[in-house]
C-alpha cells in the first residue's frame, strides 16, 4: 500500500489549498482516511477522518468551517480541501490509512507513524 499526497504549496493568508492523497492497491474503499499535520517544531496534529463510504466526516476545531475532507473512490482518491488558511497552517500535511478494514484510527495512533500506512507529505506555507 502507497499514499501519495500531493496539491501543498505557498499561498497567502486567506488564500486555499486542495490536497490530493492517492492510495495504491485494493480496498480503498472498506478503510478510513485521516488527514494528519506538523508544524515546524512541533507534534503530529490530527486534522480529518473520513469514513469509507465518505458520508462520515471529522474535523479538529481548529480547522473546523474552514477546511473539508472528500473521497473519491472511483479514483482511489482522498481531498482536503482548505480554505481561508492561516499562517498557523503552515505544516507538513500527510494522509494516513489503517490496516484493518472499516475500523479508523485513534487519534493517539495518530501521533505514531509506525502505526497504518502514511504518505511522504506535502508542504503548505502560509505566509503574507
């Protein structure tokens, strides 16, 4: 299984992002979806999940009415679509799959990249 995360770059305040995570292999569509962040110098920060029939969503607070999380499973694809970003966005942000079919992660697994599989990452900066 391979996660490619793609869509980061450098945008204003205010501005937005769509973020690809591409999932080789079968099942993609039996397994939940998270979206995890780093910020420079800090931990990994839990962002979405997204259920595999994509009608289940959550989001942190943080990002919550700014940010929305998407699947597409024709394309064994994932989104995080990002709006009105702040500077305190700025953050390596990596999708993460679970082994287990229909069973998410927690968010304490969450802060261990040993545990599913993980993309490489893609950059976001946000900055004026």
């Amino acid at each position: 299984v391979q996660l490619v995360e793609s869509g980061g770059g450098s945008v204003q305040p205010g501005g937005s992002l769509k973020l690809s995570c591409v999932v080789s292999g079968s099942s993609f569509n039996v397994h939940w979806i998270h979206w995890v962040r780093q910020a420079p110098g800090r931990g990994l920060e839990w962002v979405s999940n997204i259920n595999p029939n994509g009608i289940g969503t959550a989001h942190a607070d943080s990002v919550r009415g700014r940010f929305t999380v998407s699947r597409d499973n024709a394309k064994n694809t994932a989104y995080l679509q990002m709006n009105a970003l702040k500077p305190e966005d700025t953050a390596v942000y990596y999708c993460v799959r679970g082994k287990i079919p229909w069973l998410g992660l927690s968010n304490s697994e969450l802060q261990n990249k040993s545990i599913g599989f993980w993309g490489q990452g893609t950059q976001v900066t946000v900055s004026s």
